[in-house]
C-alpha cells in the first residue's frame, strides 16, 4: 500500500473542483492512469479535512483518508508580513502531524509535491519518495540554516527521487550528492487530433503563470514590435498570478495602445484552456524559469507550432523538436522568430511527428509504468 500525499491541493482547487497547478494535473493525471491499470487498492490518498469530499469524487477508485492537521491557518490572518517566516516555520513543525490511521498498513509514502512544508516529519520513519519539479525555492528562497537543515534531511533520507527533467535531475544529484535521483517526466493527457474552429480570428498564445521569471513582458514588448504587420492577436491565460506583476502587464499594454489586441486570462477552466490550445494560431513561452515546462509540449500535442527560449529544461523536454530563440529576455529577437514562423508555417506532416514524438515520452500510460516500477523497487 502507497500513500499518496495531496495536502498541497490549494483551496481553490478544491472548492471549484478542478486541478489548476501543474504539480496538481500531473498527479491527476497519474493517479487516473493507475486506476486504468487497476492499480487504484494499491493507492490510499491522504489529504486535509477540507479536500477529501472533492478527492472523493474526483477518484472514486481509490481510499481517501483526512489528516489532522494541528495548524491550518493563511498568512492574512496573523498579521504583519515580518511574521510570515514565523508562520511558515511553525506551520513545517506543527501542521505536519497526521492520523495513525492514514497511514495503516502502508509500505511507501509518495509525495508528489516536494517541498518541506507539505512533508510530514513522521515520514521520516517509513520509506517515501519525492517527485522534485524543480529546485528554484531551495536555491533562491531558502536561506536560514534550519531551513536548509531540514531541506537535506527530507532529500537525503528518501527511497527513491523522481525528477520530472533531466535537468531536474542533475540539479539534485549535485546540489544533494547522496542522492540517486531518477528521471520520469511529467505525464499528459494525449487530446485527439482535432482542427481549428473555422472563422476564429487569429492569435498567439501563451499559458504560464503570471510572475517575473514566466517573463510575460518579453513577449509582449516582442509582440509590441510586430503588432502591425499581423492579424494575430496576443492571448495570455494562467492559473496562479502575481497581482503586482499583472499590473505591469496591464500597464505596459495601455502604454503600447494594445488593450484592443491583447486578453489576459486568469484561473481559465480546463475547457477554455484546451479551446484556447486547440484554436491558436501560434504558441510561445518567454519563460526564463522552469522545472520541466509542461505548456510547450501540451501545444505540440495539439499539432501546434511552439516557440521557446533556448533554456534547461525546454531543451531537454522538446528535444530540439521546436523553435527555439536564445536569450528569453531578448524581446526583438523574439519578435523576428514570431514573425518568420507566422511567414513560414509548419508543414503539418512535421507538426504531427512532433506531435507523435511527445505522444510515446509523455503519455500517461508510460509514465505511469516507471513510477509503478519505481514503487515496486522501493516496497519489495
């Protein structure tokens, strides 16, 4: 028996009852491929009182068990921001203690999420496994040495670590040299091959996060450049969003006289979403920052032409199999990539074995098969 941690579902999630962060669709997406493979009764789900009605109906197949969690309070409420470094340690040392119960009879804990504030300290008692996206909060946020302390306890002392790139992965083998990380990829949802909607006016697309390392700005000053020489318009959607940056991103398209011409989309549902991938003309990611960067290859999987910057771990995942500009800050040369790919469509053929390329690495059926491998390795 796995358990499988989901504490770091976010309200919102669960309240409107759909997976919005990338972590979160990934372990979905996974969890739904066991239950194909009828591997669900080897799986317990263990999460926070508030989510297990929404878990529930979301994988009817699988148990689903509620911890305790002592501390469950958000940073609002405790006042000042000075105590917000407080809180998030007191809520690691605290929160983390769960029910007996949840983990009765279990031979693995799996965390899908990392991160020390969503590992429970009684895990260090039993085996369990991290699945790491990527190291960004280790290297730039964390800073005290408790922190860190408790950083390499959780990566030094696990079974087995799943990086989701192989840029991940080499990230933690040297940053935790004790490590023998692995890498597994995240897992898609194939869509069928489908065809534009006719009629549809034109435009380019771009689904990240809102915040300064998705680096939004470079594309829109990119296509602040060319807006007069194409029909295209610019379309942005994110889940979660950095208020301050949004209104950046606000203000620098009415200093460009772009507020006819360019949407920004926030927290879309998944239907909107996949109308959006399925209709675009173009896709681009100006993103400096990822862990394994899922959106480019959801793209190509719609039989769509993507670009991004030439940076880990989008060399790695596309296999040099898109369009690549190199300096993810550099907003003309950008503009000139846009352009000749809007002047020199990708034959289909082309676009369809690109498409089939990231079909056999990343469906949800393969990757799911490494990590029941994984799982078996660690229990036997």
């Amino acid at each position: 028996m796995i358990a499988v941690d989901f504490t770091f579902l976010d309200t919102i999630e669960y309240e409107q009852k759909t997976l919005l962060k990338s972590f979160c669709i990934f372990t979905g997406i996974l969890l739904d491929a066991f239950a194909d493979r009828g591997m669900a009764h080897q799986f317990r789900i263990c999460c926070t009182s508030g989510q297990k009605n929404y878990l529930q109906e979301r994988f009817p197949d699988y148990e689903v068990a509620a911890v305790n969690r002592i501390l469950r309070l958000s940073a609002p409420l405790i006042g000042a921001e000075r105590s917000l470094r407080w809180f998030r340690r007191l809520n690691r040392r605290t929160a983390l203690f769960f029910r007996t119960q949840a983990l009765r009879d279990v031979d693995c804990i799996w965390f899908p999420y990392g991160l020390p504030e969503f590992f429970w300290k009684a895990a260090l008692g039993r085996k369990y496994v991290l699945t790491i996206h990527d190291l960004m909060i280790y290297h730039n946020d964390v800073k005290e040495p408790a922190d860190v302390a408790e950083f390499r306890t959780m990566m030094d002392r696990a079974a087995a670590i799943a990086g989701v790139s192989e840029m991940t992965r080499e990230d933690i083998k040297a940053s935790f040299p004790d490590t023998d990380p692995v890498y597994i990829p995240n897992p898609f949802l194939i869509p069928a091959r489908t065809e534009a909607d006719p009629g549809r006016v034109p435009y380019i697309l771009c689904i990240n996060g809102y915040g300064e390392h998705k680096n939004q700005m470079t594309l829109l000053n990119a296509y602040a450049r060319i807006a007069g020489q194409t029909s295209c318009r610019l379309v942005f959607c994110g889940g979660w969003s950095d208020p301050a940056y949004v209104d950046r991103l606000k203000e620098a398209i009415r200093e460009n006289h772009l507020e006819e011409r360019v949407d920004l989309i926030i927290r879309a549902k998944k239907e909107e979403v996949n109308d959006l991938l399925k209709n675009c003309t173009l896709f681009v990611s100006s993103s400096r920052a990822e862990g394994f960067g899922r959106t480019p290859i959801e793209a190509a999987l719609y039989g769509k032409s993507v670009i991004v910057p030439e940076i880990h771990p989008f060399t790695d995942t596309t296999h040099g199999l898109v369009h690549c500009y190199k300096d993810p800050m550099d907003d003309r040369e950008l503009a000139d990539c846009i352009l000749d790919v809007l002047e020199h469509p990708d034959p289909q053929e082309k676009l369809m074995n690109i498409r089939d390329a990231f079909e056999q690495e990343y469906s949800a059926a393969h990757c799911a098969e490494q990590y029941a491998a994984l799982f078996r390795k660690v229990t036997e």
